[in-house]
C-alpha cells in the first residue's frame, strides 16, 4: 500500500506542468517506491522461506525488468518518430514532450518532463537532451535543427523500414533474456541454500563427533571441496554480473574484454550508430553533423568516443567508410561493402542491411549461447544440490549406526 501510494504520488508530480515540475522530487519519490517494493518482495521471503517461494519471486522479478526494458525501449522508439514527425510541422516541443510524458508508463515521463522544463528555461536542444537523459537519437535531433519537412517524411519511411526487419529477428530476445536471469537465480538460490544448509549440518557433524569416535567420514570432505568449487564459480559470477550491468561506464579498452557481454553491447551500439547515420544520410543531413550529435547527445562512453573520432576523420576528408573503419564502428569487410555501396549511391540502404546482419548475429549468437547453457547449468546445480542430500543422507544412516 506504501509503494503503491507512493508510485501515485509520484504520477501526480510527474503530471504537473514543466514549468513547476521538479524532477529531483520524482527521484526521491521513486527510490522510496523501489525501497518498499523490495521490502515487500523480501517480507514475502521472508514470511515462506521455502525454495519455490524464492525461484517465483526470482521469476516474477525478471519477468517485471525484462517487461519494463522492453516498455522503455517501444516507448523510445515512439518518442524519436513523434519528435522527427514534429520537426516537418513546425510544433512545439515542450507542449510534445510533455503530451508524450502524460502518455507514458516508463522512465521516459520523467525524462521526457525534464527535457521540456529544459527547453522552457532556455537551454539548448542537445543540452536538454543530454541533462535530461532523453533517449534522442542523432537523426533526430539533426531532423529537428534542419526542420525540413522533405527530411521528415523519408526520417519516418526509414523508421519503417526498420521496425520491419528488427520485427524478424529480436522477437525472442525477451524470452533469452528471462531465460538467463532465471538460470542466474537459479544458481543464486541454491549457492545461498547450500550455505546455509552446510552451516547446520557441519555443526551437527563436530557434535557428534566428539560423543561418537570416529562418527565424521570422508563425505564432508567431499561436500566441502565441491561447495568451494562451486564458491568460487559464484564469486567470478558476482564480478562477471557487475562488471556487465557496469558496461556503460566501463573504460573503451576493457569493454571488449567482458565476456559474452562485452562484445554484444558493442555491436548494440554499432547498431544505434549505424541507424542514426542511415536514416540521417536519406534524409539529406551530412554526416560529419550526426556524427557529431551523437558524440554530444549520447550517455555511452564507447559511442560519444568513436562518433567524436569518425566526425574529426570525415572533416579532415576522409570518406565515412573509412572514418567509420579507423573508429572501429564497422570492420574491414563491412568497410569495403559500404565502399562500394556509396560508389553506386546505394549507401543509406547498404547501412539498413549491415544493421539487419548485426542484430541477426546477435540474436543467433545468443540462442546458440543459450541452448548448451541452459543443461551446463542444469547439471552444474544438480550436482551441487546432490551432493548436500548425499550428505544428510550418509549424516543420518551413520547417526543411525551409531545410536544403535
């Protein structure tokens, strides 16, 4: 009931006019809301500590994020069409950030607010974007400078298109995404169960040793090196976890390093790169301006770093496939593809079709991932879990012999 008031206190403030909107209040409002929610989902651990109550909650919860992400992400998608469809009619954009912040059901009101009161006060637009974390892309924010209603309408037919090929191919992303936070609570909840459980049972064996000579025999010894194994494997999770959530503000070398994640984030951001310059260049902007856009307007290190780096090479005269080579956004083979694309003036489409290949990879590498982890894990947590009833087991029948 706290939370939930709370999550209303926090629309109604959200709900107010730019102007008197105040977006360090909504924070508060939204990490006490966070705060009572976590302490209701730890009440009901609390209150049944069994293991299916813990793998339930576990599964709700990366049900919620993996539902809220996706929320945000459509909702981002919807923000960009509107502003660049706005951009042609001339509106206002506060009034449009603000219409679209009433509408919205993710972070993206707040955000959205903020930008508003922003631009209310007088600050420039890639200022706004960026204080406020407002999820604008760089042809966006080059639609809304040009203005050009010619730049909007093939902005929004490219905008299509990409909603066409990107709803092949990450339609089972959610789906890979519940399935890994499951396995890691999985093996979460049977890490904190086995301690707990050895904590008990090591005691009991001590005790009755010392009543019973020779009572302990060699499965303790086994139970206590595989749970270190299985420790250690835990601890190089944790890090691996951490570093992963972290990977935004990572440094640009040590990105590439993170396994599995690292490399999938950069080619997530070689997409977002690549489809701001693709539908930017059909739209008639020039490629050193977009480029430039996202190096400002961007909250990812590794993009505002590469975006910064293509720009000053495309000024100094290089041509945008080789620039985008010497950033790292595209490799070799891609950059003799695009090469010969913008030598047939086919470079916008080239661009669509190198970003359908990303994300196909991506989505293909994670399932692959995903279908040896997903039994490794299974057989890991089995024996893991075996091991501990093979002990109470063989605790009991030597309890047993002993007493009789």
């Amino acid at each position: 009931m706290f939370a939930a008031t709370l999550r209303t206190i926090k629309r109604n403030l959200i709900a107010k006019p730019a102007p008197r909107f105040r977006s360090r209040t909504v924070r508060v409002f939204a990490f006490l809301e966070w705060l009572f929610w976590l302490a209701c989902v730890m009440a009901l651990a609390i209150s049944a500590p069994h293991p299916v109550t813990f793998v339930l909650l576990a599964m709700l919860m990366g049900t919620l994020f993996v539902a809220r992400r996706w929320t945000y992400l459509d909702e981002a998608d919807s923000l960009n069409r509107w502003m660049r469809l706005a951009a042609g009619t001339r509106a206002s954009y506060p009034v449009l950030a603000e219409s679209i912040a009433d509408g919205s059901t993710s972070r993206i009101a707040c955000q959205a607010k903020s930008f508003s009161a922003r631009l209310m006060r007088g600050e420039s637009l890639v200022n706004a974007v960026r204080r406020s974390k407002l999820p604008v892309s760089a042809d966006t924010l080059a639609a809304i400078q040009h203005a050009q209603p010619q730049s909007t309408i093939a902005s929004a037919k490219e905008t299509s298109r990409f909603e066409d090929i990107d709803s092949t191919t990450p339609a089972s992303a959610p789906i890979v995404a519940e399935q890994l936070i499951y396995l890691l609570a999985t093996m979460f909840l049977a890490w904190a169960m086995g301690a707990g459980i050895r904590s008990n049972l090591f005691e009991l064996f001590d005790e009755f040793d010392e009543e019973f000579v020779g009572f302990k025999s060699n499965f303790d010894v086994i139970v206590r090196e595989i749970a270190a194994m299985y420790e250690g494997l835990m601890i190089v999770l944790s890090i691996w976890l951490v570093m992963a959530i972290l990977i935004r503000w990572q440094p640009t070398w040590l990105i590439r390093w993170i396994p599995w994640f690292g490399k999938d984030a950069i080619a997530r951001w070689r997409c977002e790169i690549l489809r701001s310059l693709a539908i930017g260049i059909r739209a008639g902007h020039a490629e050193p301006e977009l480029l430039s856009l996202a190096s400002q307007a961007s909250r990812v290190r590794w993009i505002r770093n590469r975006c910064r780096k293509a720009s000053r090479s495309i000024e100094n005269g290089t041509p945008l496939p080789v620039a985008l080579r010497h950033s790292q956004v595209v490799t070799s083979k891609e950059q003799s593809w695009l090469t010969s694309a913008a030598g047939n003036h086919h470079l916008p489409a080239a661009i669509n079709q190198l970003v359908d290949n990303i994300s196909r990879r991506r989505t293909l590498t994670w399932k692959l991932r995903m279908s040896w982890l997903v039994p490794l894990v299974t057989v890991l947590v089995g024996i893991y879990v075996m091991a501990h009833i093979v002990a109470v087991f063989l605790f009991l029948t030597t309890l047993t012999r002993a007493i009789s």
